[in-house]
C-alpha cells in the first residue's frame, strides 16, 4: 500500500502496487473535507491486522495529526490532535514532515512502535511523540544545530531517526531518543 500527501489534490492519495504489472491500481483518495487542512505529511504506522487493516497519520498544514485505518476500500478517521501554534511542547510553527518510530526486531527485522517524529520547520526542531491510546503523548524534542531547518523524517530498522536540513544542505541522523549520531552532506555541487 502506497500513501501519498498530495497537495494539489488536498487529499492523501492511497494507492496499491501491483508488482506484476509495474503499476499503481486501486486509487482511493480521502479529502481535505475529511481532514482539517491540506495534507503535508502521511506515514504508514506499520500496524495492520488478519483483516487487511492499515493505519497511517496525516500530518496537516494547521500542524493537525490525524490517524486514520485503511481497508482497501475506504479510509475511516480514529481519532487526531491539533497543536497551537507556538514553540512549547505540543505547538508548532510550520509543521512539515511526520514519520514512526521502529525498532530492531528479534528475527533481525523492523518493528514499528508507538513513538511520532514531526518535523518542526518553523522552531528549527524534530519533536518528539508517543502514541498513547487514542493521542499522542509530548515526549521531547531536538533543535537542529546551526539554525537548521527541518524539512522531513524518516527511521530505520534501529530505529534511528533521518532528519532533512533545507537550511544546510544535510541529513542529520539521530537516535530514537534524539540523541545526534551524525550528518551527512553540505552546500555543494557534489563531485567534479
């Protein structure tokens, strides 16, 4: 299953890949209507069940988080939080990526879990939070170095946590618990 936050449309564009013939099929599409605003953000959570449920959030531009299942057929809305504008815990300025936390797994695989990165552009952080029954609990957050500007996230299977740094051309790796690891890249051309 395929999300996607399609601007254009002011929807999350769900989607099936079908790998025998190397295209999208089943198009569903959930509306602004549905949700407060625009979507600019949408992250699968990794949780599904025998009957083909997912679940994803959607990350609006008034810093909404809505968590939504998905059946196939129809995407029904479970529950979502709106953040104040502001920079304490829970507020945001300019709210502009989303992504779940994951784990090692004990057969060497990823397992999701109950932790929500959101990229904070407009306080030069990723914040930090924890899925608890139908909300999201603060947990912390990290101010990216040198007036960085996160743009998005994303985690791997040890459950480290990939930000985007418009601002200096970098992508900044940190631990689930936020705690920097390194960074990669800077302004440039790349190689000659």
């Amino acid at each position: 299953t395929v999300f996607i936050a399609d601007h254009g449309l002011a929807a999350v564009v769900v989607t099936r890949f079908d790998p025998a013939a190397r295209t999208l099929s089943g198009l569903s599409v959930v509306r602004a209507s549905a949700l407060s605003q625009a979507p600019i953000d949408v992250a699968w959570d990794g949780q599904t069940d025998p009957v083909n449920r997912e679940y994803f959030f959607a990350l609006g531009s008034d810093g909404q988080i809505s968590y939504w299942q998905w059946t196939g057929a129809a995407a029904t809305l479970q529950w979502s939080v709106t953040a104040q504008e502001g920079s304490s815990a829970g507020q945001f300025r300019r709210a502009s990526g989303i992504c779940v936390g994951r784990a090692l797994g004990a057969n060497g695989g990823g397992v999701f879990t109950d932790d929500v990165y959101v990229a904070d552009a407009g306080n030069n952080r990723l914040a930090w939070f924890r899925r608890v029954a139908s909300s999201l609990t603060w947990v912390g957050s990290v101010t990216l170095s040198n007036s960085g500007v996160p743009s998005d996230c994303a985690t791997d299977v040890f459950g480290n946590v990939y930000v985007s740094d418009r601002a200096n051309h970098r992508l900044l790796k940190y631990t689930s618990y936020l705690e920097s690891l390194t960074s990669y890249g800077s302004y440039g051309r790349g190689p000659s």
